[in-house]
C-alpha cells in the first residue's frame, strides 16, 4: 500500500475520454481504500499538440515521465498527422525510451458477454499473450532509397537479438508459471524466416530448459491464428515478436468481445523506468466527443496498472466491480450491445465497487 505518482497521457480521440473515465473511477477507488494514495498529472500530448508544435510531445518529455510509478495512456492517432508520426513520437516513443520490453494482453471473456465464437464460453477463453515490444519487426531499423524515383525501396529490418530474445521468454515463461496451467505456446515462422527467427527458436530452447515445470508447445503463427479460432480452449499463455503478437492479440481481443474492453500494459521488468498501461483500441474518429465510447478497456488497464504497482488488493475490488456490471449487463455501451454512455458506465462501475 503506499503512495503512487500516476502521469496520464489520454493522447487522441476517444483516448481523452476514457482516459477521464478511468481516472474517475481509480480516484473513487483509492477513496474507498485505506493507505491507497493516488495522484494523477496529466499530460495534454497527442496530435493537438503535433499541429500546434510540430511535435507529439515536447523535448525532454521523457526525462519528465521518468520520474512517475506509471503512465495511463489513452490513445493516439488522428486523420491530420500521418499514422507512423503519431505512433513513433508518441507510444513508440516512450515504449522503446523506457525500456518496456514486454507487453502484456490478457484476454478473457468477462462474465455477461460473449464471444463471436459459437459454443465458446468464459471457461475456454483465458490467454495471457506476451508480445515482445522493442525490437523484431518493427525494430525500426531500415531506410528508404530512390525516393519518388522509379527504383523506389524501403526496407523494414526484422531484429531478434540473443539478450532480446532471452529475457523476454523469460518474462512469458514466468509469467506461464504464475498461471494455473502452466503452459506456455512458443510461436514462430522459423520456416520462412530463416536467420532472425531461427535465433528466435535456439534462444527459447535454452531458455526453457530452466522451466521443467512449465509445459511448452511450439506453433508456426499461421496455424497459431487458426488454433484461436477451433481450439481457443487449449491455449493458456503464448508468447511470440512483435508483429506476430500485435497480430493475434487483435484477432484474440475480437474473439473475446471486442476492442472496447481489452487492456494492455507495456512493462519494464526490471523497473529501471516506468511502464505504461492503456487499452488496445485506437482513438475511434467514429465515435469521439459523443460521450458513448465504451471505458472499461481502460478500467482493465488500470487493474494492469494497479497489480504493477504492488496493490493486487485494490486491482482485484477493480476487476470484480467491471465484471459485476458485464454480469449484470444492464449498464453497457454500444458496442457491447448495450445503450448507455461512458458516464453512465463510470457511475455503475464506482457503485459497483462498494
Ligand atoms: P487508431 O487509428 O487510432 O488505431 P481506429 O480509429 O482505427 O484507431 P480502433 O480503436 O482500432 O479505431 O477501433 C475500430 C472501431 O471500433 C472504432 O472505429 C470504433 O467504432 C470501435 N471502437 C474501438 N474502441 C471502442 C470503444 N472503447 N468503445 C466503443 N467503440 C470502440
């Protein structure tokens, strides 16, 4: 229990809103914890402020956010600042400055809701995937040549480091302990990538030989996106790089109910720097300023955070209180078939938590 200095950057979008939503509800719940303090300081960083300033966010933000227990992120991406800008000088940013190399969805189907997946209940969809997230695929190493001229390349380097590849399957495969079933799935395409990935798979055969105890299977990602779909009840913790994970955590967040609610947390192990926890969806254009994006994605998040913090307490009073209104189901948004707004759900998810 203690103190913990929270930095909120709600970026764009519906980003802005449930990050409001979410700070709402973890306010509320420090007041109704004894010794749980909770201080938020927010951030106004984004696409505003790239067409304000020309940048996402200012120099020297990062040695600013360094010195916070955490960061709240909401979103970022908005149709007047190209996608790759506001992701690198944003998210990317702050995920690759500090170091958070793993990144963490777990993906139930919370009670109340349902999976696309005909038969499929909350008792076969109970994952936990580990994506690594500072290098692979989107290492960001590569260059374009010949621009605008008819030989015209960019090249998108894939890195596996052997230090890379370790300690985030060490991370997976601790994780996998921690779970009841102990088993983690090691995907790869070590078939068709025949250098980096090959890496991939000598590393995880060293590093598993400490996990006697942890059962591990080994799966191409193709036939990985297919196992999600016939047999999601045989997968408990996977691990796979960085375009692979982003990949199928999508493809599992929609088959366990959609966009809306799942979390994230992008984590620095060691805790040299601060991790960032948000939801999965994007700032939704669509839907933004009308007040009916759906906050508990956000709210999961801050359970993420929470755990992170050492207050698994607090994060388990969180998690009961979102799945006491799903099991209820009176009090949804619209994109989980319900009718209210994100004000409506913030103010059942706070009653819930009594
Ligand atoms: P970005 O470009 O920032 O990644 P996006 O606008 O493409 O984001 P996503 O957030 O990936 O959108 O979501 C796709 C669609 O799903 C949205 O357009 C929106 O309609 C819906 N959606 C996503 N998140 C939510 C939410 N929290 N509540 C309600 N609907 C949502």
């Amino acid at each position: 229990m203690g103190k913990h200095r929270i930095a909120a950057i709600p970026g764009d979008g519906i980003g802005k809103e449930v990050i409001a939503a979410g700070e709402e509800v973890l306010t509320a719940l420090a007041k109704r914890t004894a010794g749980l303090d909770l201080s938020f300081t927010s951030f106004p960083w984004g696409s505003d402020h790239y067409m304000a300033h020309g940048r996402m966010m200012p120099e020297g933000a990062t040695d600013e956010l360094k010195t916070f227990d955490a960061i709240y992120f909401g979103s970022a991406g908005d149709p007047r600042v190209p996608d790759h800008i506001s992701l690198w000088q944003l998210r990317l940013a702050i995920c690759q400055g500090f170091d958070q190399y793993a990144n963490i969805r777990p993906t139930r189907v919370l009670p109340g809701l349902k999976s696309p997946l005909a038969n499929v209940t909350a008792k076969d969809i109970d994952w936990l995937i580990v994506r690594e997230n500072s290098e692979g695929e989107y290492s960001g190493a590569g260059g374009r040549v010949h621009q605008k001229l008819p030989l015209d390349v960019g090249l998108d380097v894939s890195i596996i480091t052997r230090e890379g590849a370790r300690r985030i399957l060490k991370f997976a495969l601790d994780e996998a302990r921690k779970r009841p079933r102990k088993t983690l799935t090691f995907v790869t395409k070590s078939n068709a990538q025949r250098h980096a990935m090959v890496l991939w798979d000598e590393v995880f055969d060293e590093v598993k030989a400490a996990y006697p105890d942890i059962k591990t299977d080994r799966m191409l990602v193709d036939a990985m996106a297919a196992r999600f779909v016939t047999d999601p009840a045989s997968i408990d913790t996977v691990v796979a790089t960085n375009l692979h994970a982003d990949i199928l955590s999508d493809l599992a967040a929609a088959l366990a109910g959609g966009l809306g609610i799942a979390p994230t947390g992008n984590v620095n192990p060691e805790r040299v720097f601060p991790s960032m926890f948000e939801p999965i969806h994007g700032s939704a254009f669509d839907i933004m300023g009308r007040g009916i994006a759906n906050p508990l994605g956000s709210f999961w998040s801050a359970v993420l955070m929470l755990d992170h913090l050492g207050e698994p307490d607090a994060g388990a009073r969180l998690m009961r209180a979102i799945e006491t209104v799903t099991r209820e189901g009176r009090v949804l948004t619209r994109d989980l078939g319900g009718q209210s707004t994100t004000a409506e759900v913030t103010r059942t998810v706070i009653a819930a938590l009594d």
